[in-house]
C-alpha cells in the first residue's frame, strides 16, 4: 500500500465497510433481478401454466415484486451516500419482503420452494441493511481494538471484518432456510382436509390435462386416503385409471407391431 493510500486509511478507517455495504447491496440487487427475469420469463412462456400448474398470474405477480425489489435494492445502494439510514431501512425492507413474495408466488408447489429462491438476494440485501443501520464504525469498535492502530494492522483487521461480515451471511442463509421450513411446516399443520382435497383435486386436473394420468391417479388416492366417501374422487380416478390404462395398451400395441 503506497503512504498515499495508508494516509486515507487511516483518515477514513470506514472506508472498506462503506464499500461492503454497497458491494452487498448492488450482488443483491443483481440477484434479485436474474430471479425476477425467471419468474417473468417462466409466466410468459408457459412453464407455469402448463408445467407447474395453473398459477401463472402468481409467478408474474412474484416476478414482478422481485424486480422491484431488487430496484429498491440497487437504490438503496446509491442512497447509502447520502443517507445511511434511510438506506439501511430500504435494504432491510427489500430484503425481508421477497421471502414472504416468493412464498405465495410458488404456493402451488410448496411455498418454501419460492422461500429459498429468494435467499441469494434477500440475504445480501439484508445483511447490507442490517450493516448499514449499525454503522461500519459500531461494528468496527466492537470487532478491534482502538489501541495502537498502525498501517501493519490494517490487513489484519481488513481480513477480521470481511471475514466477520462473511460469517454473518452464512448464519443468516441457515436461518433463513430453517424460517421457510417451520413456515412450510406450520403451514401444512394448519391445512385442514378440505383445503388439501382441492390442492389435490387441482393438481390431479392439471395432470390430466397434461396427459399424465399416472399423477392424476395419485392425487386421487391421497384424496381417498383422507376420505374413503368421496365418490367425485372415487369416479374420476376411474376415470384416470381407464385413459391410463388405453395408453399402456396403445403403447403395448404399437411396440408389438414393431416387433412384427
């Protein structure tokens, strides 16, 4: 480091975590963004609708939400300058609120799936706002020691604040992923039979539209599992289970004309 440099170290020792904090700030927004172009891409090219069921509003809606989030979080990035404060709020707010988005954005396939796919981008713009509300220099007081500062330490105590910054991301990516799960699971315990017929009732009618009466049937059993009475079920999986049984045959036939 050349004594230009050590000079306004040592003037703005901040420094390094006034650049973490953007750094944080501008990944996550760049994160955000990559999953909100999947979702929109995903809503307009069928995936959701055909592949993953009919909840194609819901991914754009997700999609949607996500860019401006991560939107909010690049700003936050610029408004750091001015106002840390004001910049950690925003981070933090764009951080946390793409967890419950993505939930309800992929509810038709287990809500923690869309929990998780917010986690590259919600955990680094939320570390940014949590480190920008505490303040680089909070943090730097609390990590080392004021005593006998000098340009010999500087790498060192560089290397303790990366490192501790680095450590909180990863303790907050476990949490995370621990909060989606006991969500998904509360979630599923409150769910009431009746709730979980229509699930499996929606789920067993996009099968079938798919052509995949193999799944469809499946759907019906867990219905009858719960319910043993439920003659709509009982009648559509015979259904389900006669198309399923034409397409074996027909598959068997022409396998057998091959052959011949």
């Amino acid at each position: 480091m050349t004594e230009t440099g050590r000079n306004a170290s040592q003037n703005d020792p901040d420094r390094l975590g006034r650049l973490t904090i953007q750094a944080l700030a501008l990944l996550g927004g760049l994160a955000g963004v990559l999953i909100a172009a999947f979702h929109l891409l995903a809503s307009q090219m069928g995936w959701s609708s055909h592949g993953m069921g009919n909840w194609g509003l819901l991914y754009q809606m997700g999609g949607t939400v996500f860019f401006l989030l991560a939107v909010a979080g690049t700003a936050g990035a610029a408004l750091y300058r001015r106002s840390p404060k004001k910049a950690g709020l925003l981070l933090l707010f764009s951080g946390l609120l793409g967890f419950p988005a993505g939930y309800v954005a992929w509810i038709d396939q287990g809500g923690f799936l869309g929990w998780a796919v917010w986690i590259p981008a919600g955990v680094l713009l939320t570390a940014a706002g949590i480190l920008a509300l505490i303040t680089p220099r909070t943090l730097r007081v609390r990590l080392l020691s004021q005593e006998g500062d000098s340009p010999e330490r500087e790498p060192i105590e560089q290397a303790l604040f990366i490192g501790t910054i680095l450590a909180g991301i990863g303790v907050m990516t476990v949490v995370f992923l621990f909060s989606g799960l006991l969500i998904n699971a509360a979630e599923e315990s409150l769910k009431s039979d009746g709730n979980r017929d229509r699930e499996d009732f929606a789920e067993a009618e996009t099968a079938a539209s798919m052509g995949r009466w193999d799944r469809s049937v499946q759907a019906y059993d867990r219905i009858l599992t719960r319910n043993q009475s439920n003659q709509v079920a009982r009648e559509k999986r015979a259904y389900a289970l006669e198309r399923l049984g034409e397409e074996d045959g027909s598959g068997q036939k022409r396998e057998t004309e091959k052959l011949d």
